[in-house]
C-alpha cells in the first residue's frame, strides 16, 4: 500500500537518525510519523497536533498501514505533551519559522545536546534562523527540495555552537551553500528576487530607515555570495 507523503515530508524523513525516538509536532494526517515506523528510521513516534480532526486521521492512518503499536498519539499544543525523557528528535514540518520558533522557546529543555531538532518552515526560514541563534542553537546542516513548485528548506538543528548570522546569511545559511544541492541557484533567484521587491517597496515607504538598511545588506550579500558560488562552480 503506497503512503501519499509528499517530498517535503520525505525529505524530514531523511535527515532523521536510524533507530531514532521521535516528536513529530504538527504531524496532521500522519504520513511523517508512518513513513518513518514503516521505513524504520524511528523505532517510536510520539505525535501531536493542535486540531482534533486531523489527529482523528492520523490514527485512522496508523491502522491502516500497520503502525499503531509504536505511536502515541496527543492533542496538543507544541511540545505540551512530549516528555523529555521519550525523545531524542524533534521534527516540526509544514508551520511558519515565527512559530517553529514560538515552539522552541516555550521549551527550555530543548537547551541539551541530546535533542536533534529537523525544522522545515513554511515561511520567514529568515527568521527562524536569526532567532536559533539568538536562543543558542547552531544549524548542523540544511539543504532544499523541491515539492509542487515550491522550494522548502529542511534544517537539521542542535543546542550549542550557534553562529552569529549577518543579514545575507539569514536568508541563505553557510550549510546551506555547502549542501551543494542542485536547487541553489533557483533558490539564489528566488531569494534575490524576493528582496528586491521589498527593498522597493521600503524605499516608496515611510518604514524606519534601520529596516530599509537590513534588506538592502541582506540583498547585496545575497548578491556576493552568488558571485562566489558561482566562480567555484566554475573551477
């Protein structure tokens, strides 16, 4: 029986370790949750969501595909219900960065080594690299992937080491560019063009002159680091 999880999913799915204790927060309709039992990447899932409705489906799902016995299913918010102790990766897939980040906060005790977080964000991924680091956390790896003409970034995250991130690097984070991913330079066109048409429309505003020089850093690094990548692909 094929399970419809979509590439973005796949891709979270990837990045997590074998034989892995994980949180799945946010997990819908339960494709994540069942993709990583059924492939044995995790050996437990603990898997929550806000909404009843969904949750109702989702395990639905995980009769059907055989992998009820080894998920605990909560209505919940964020990480409310997760024990520390019964997890060692946090996966939050398909939310905005502000509240992937509003998530992370809430939690002091994500602020161990041990956890292994793999973060996708639907929206302001900027953001949510800024407010890692400020929280503590470095980025270990990141790369991109491609699903129904969209590109998402998936980023594999742990507490310690955090890198302090210019403008530039908040849109387009060094593990990123040593990913080598095959969607970079898209990705570059997408992100420059993005910036472009906000530092327009702040440059026809009366919005504070600090954010109108955060953009406009954001995009001539933006600009460089293209240049430079661009020359060592060259090589």
């Amino acid at each position: 029986m094929k399970l419809p999880i979509s590439k973005r999913l796949l891709c979270c799915a990837e990045k997590v370790h074998n034989g892995a204790r994980v949180a799945d927060i946010g997990c819908d309709h339960g494709y994540l949750s069942i993709e990583l039992l059924r492939s044995g990447k995790a050996s437990y899932v603990h898997a929550c969501d806000l909404r009843a409705q969904p949750l109702e489906k989702a395990k639905t799902n995980a009769q059907r595909f055989s992998v009820a016995e080894n998920i605990r299913f909560s209505l919940a918010d964020g990480l409310q219900a997760i024990n520390p102790n019964e997890v060692d990766t946090i996966i939050c897939a398909g939310m905005g960065g502000d509240l992937i980040t509003q998530i992370i906060a809430a939690c002091p005790w994500l602020k161990n080594e041990k956890y292994r977080l793999i973060l996708q964000a639907q929206s302001s991924g900027q953001d949510l690299r800024r407010n890692l680091s400020l929280m503590g956390f470095g980025i270990e790896e990141e790369t991109l992937v491609e699903d129904g003409g969209f590109l998402y970034q998936v980023m594999c995250v742990r507490y310690g080491k955090p890198q302090i991130l210019t403008p530039g690097q908040q849109y387009i984070s060094p593990q990123l560019l040593m990913s080598e991913s095959d969607l970079i330079l898209s990705y570059f066109e997408r992100i420059e063009n993005a910036l472009i048409l906000t530092v327009e429309g702040l440059q026809k505003s009366d919005r504070p002159q600090e954010k109108l020089e955060y953009y406009e850093t954001a995009l001539n690094e933006v600009r460089e680091m293209r240049k430079r990548y661009d020359s060592q692909r060259d090589l």
